[in-house]
C-alpha cells in the first residue's frame, strides 16, 4: 500500500511540474478513488480476513453449525466508489435461510449502498429535482447515482414518514395565517 501512494505521488509530481495548487489537487481528485480503494482494500484485509475467509458458523435461528457454502463477490457504492469484496455465505437446511457474516461490517455484508452514500444522496435528492439532485451529486462527490436511485431513496424514506409527522401542528397553522393576516393589513 505504501509504495502504490509513493508511486502516485510521484506520478502527480511528475505530471504537474510547474502546475499550480489547482492542477496538482485536480489530479489528486482524479485519483482518489483508485487511492482510496488501495487504502480501504488494506483495511479490510486486515480487519475482516478472519471472517471474510470463514469456513463456519453458528445459525442465528437455530443455533446449529453452518458450513460455507460458496464465496461471492459483493460490490458496495461507498462514499469513496465502489468496493468490491468476497464474502462466505452459508445456507441452514434446517431454517431454509442464507446467512453471511455480519455482524463486525454490516454494510459490506448487507447493502448495495453504503449507509453514508445514501444519507447523501438523499440529503441533495430532498431539497432539489431529482435529475438537478444527481448532478449536484455527481460534482460533489465525483460520483454517481442515478435520478432513479435518488427517487427510490427519497420514495423510501417517505414511507417511513406518516403525514401527521411532517404536518405542522395547529398551534403553527394558527401562528401562520395570523402572521400572513397582519401583512395585508
């Protein structure tokens, strides 16, 4: 990992000699995803092999010794890009149910999208329109997510949410026509 910094390092320098602080953090920000996969890619290795290379485990429902079925490739859109990983699976005959690893890195178990990339999508998605949303996104973050994948998000989060949570109470509608009365006046 050091030597994969130390190469784009000098890389950059290479490519910018004479450029101005722009031009070298534009360069910079070209790279970073690359970059910060090597870092992340690192990370997991050390943190997770012990799970990720798992032969067994206990059933979650019934408590019984599962053995690893397969490995599969999952890939998570992070805030960073994607981040692709192999992960066990194991299958219990006796509950019908897969189950994978998840308990020390939910999100690259578990979710296409990583909690952070949503929460941003959504943040961008709810105060403009959807296909304003993802390009705001996109210039941002140097990444993408598509107006559909920002609707689905906003449409999500909108289930959760009853009327009367987003409603204003009628002290507040009180307060508001009262307010808009003594302007005409």
């Amino acid at each position: 990992m050091h030597e994969a910094i130390g190469g784009w390092i000098d890389e950059v320098i290479e490519m910018k000699k004479g450029a101005g602080l722009g031009g070298i953090t534009g360069e910079i920000f070209k790279k970073r995803q690359e970059m910060m996969w090597k870092i992340v890619e690192h990370i997991i290795v050390e943190l997770f092999t012990d799970e990720l290379n798992r032969e067994t485990m206990m059933c979650p429902n019934c408590g019984r010794v599962l053995n690893r079925r397969d490995i599969h490739e999952r890939t998570v859109e992070t805030m960073i890009g994607e981040i692709t990983s192999r992960r066990p699976y194991f299958y219990c005959v006796n509950c019908k149910k897969v189950s994978t690893l998840s308990t020390r890195c939910p999100d690259l178990i578990r979710h296409r999208k990583a909690v952070r990339h949503v929460e941003a999508g959504a943040s961008v998605a709810t105060e403009l329109p959807y296909n304003k949303a993802q390009e705001i996104f996109e210039e941002l973050t140097g990444l993408s997510m598509s107006d559909h994948a920002m609707h689905d998000i906003v449409g999500d989060l909108c289930e959760e949410a009853d009327v009367l949570d987003i409603a204003p109470s009628a002290e507040e509608i009180e307060e508001k026509v009262r307010t808009v009365s003594e302007r005409k006046k």
